[in-house]
C-alpha cells in the first residue's frame, strides 16, 4: 500500500518503520485537512454563494445578519425538513433570545412569507420554514456540496480514517 498527500509519498509498505510513517502521514493528513477548512470557511464567509433570485436573496441576507437570526431560520427548515412544527418557546430557549427578539424574528418572517405559524391545541404558538425559505436552504446546501467536493474533504476524510485504523491497530 502506498499513501499520497499532494503527491509526496507519504507510507509505502515495505518501509522498515510504518507505524511511524502512518503518524506522519496522519499529521500531514490532519494539517491538509485543516489548510482545505481554511478555504472553506472563506469562501463561505465572503459570500461567494451569489443568489439571483430577489426572493432568496432577502431570506438570505436576513438570516445571515445575525447568528441569532441564522439558528432561528435553520430551526424552522430542520422542522419543515422533518415534516412537523416546532415550538416558538423551546426554540427560543435553544437560540437563547429574550421573548421580545423571538417574537420580533418570528413577526419579521411571518409577515415577510418565510415560516409558518400556527397554534397547537393548547395554544402555543409553532413553526416551520415556508417553501421560499426551505428553497433557499435547499439551494444552500447544494452550494456547501459542491465546496465539499472542491476541497475533496471526503477523500481527506477517508484517508484520515485509514491512518487512524492503521496507528490503532
């Protein structure tokens, strides 16, 4: 067996110490690893996703204004995702926002066409995504796959996966 990271060969078989070059390599692994995060956490940062469509474009910019803002909306496309309603309570516990912040955001989205809300049959108030927001996640997600797939994190993984079996043995 002969294990490559950016072309250096890293472990081949017939050398005398191979748990040693297994650790190497697993180092260099871990730091091309993290170099390829780097990248993806700036591109991601630096909005080079470009969103034409005005309607996901305003559900976008609104939910990336605040981390706050972001879990609420990820919240309600988990739920829609799952085919249920979430609690506005429990997920204002989870987000960490005041009552007054949850229910402004929830306002905010409501009137705009982004979530749903509806009361259960004790009155409390639930959500989940609308369809133009649950588009917008959609296309989100495709976007983070094809970073995935430019940074070629799955065969990273894979061989770091390897060299960990290999050092554990």
């Amino acid at each position: 067996m002969t294990l490559f990271v950016r072309n250096e060969v890293l472990l081949n078989s017939n050398s005398e110490n191979s748990k040693n070059a297994v650790i190497i390599a697993a180092q260099a692994l871990r730091k091309e690893y993290a170099r390829m995060l780097c990248k993806f956490e700036i591109k991601v940062a630096t909005g080079e996703r470009h969103v034409l469509c005005e309607s996901k474009r305003a559900v976008q910019e609104y939910a990336m204004s605040t981390s706050n803002k972001r879990f609420f909306m990820v919240h309600n496309c988990l739920a829609r995702l799952e085919g249920k309603y979430i609690s506005v309570e429990e997920t204002r516990k989870l987000i960490g926002v005041s009552r007054a912040a949850m229910d402004t955001m929830c306002n905010e989205c409501h009137a705009a066409g982004w979530i749903f809300l509806d009361k259960n049959k004790r009155g409390h108030r639930r959500m989940k995504a609308a369809d133009i927001t649950l588009e917008c996640w959609l296309d989100y997600a495709d976007f983070i796959n094809s970073l995935v797939d430019e940074m070629d994190f799955v065969h990273l993984n894979s061989s770091r996966r390897v060299a960990s079996l290999l050092i554990n043995k």
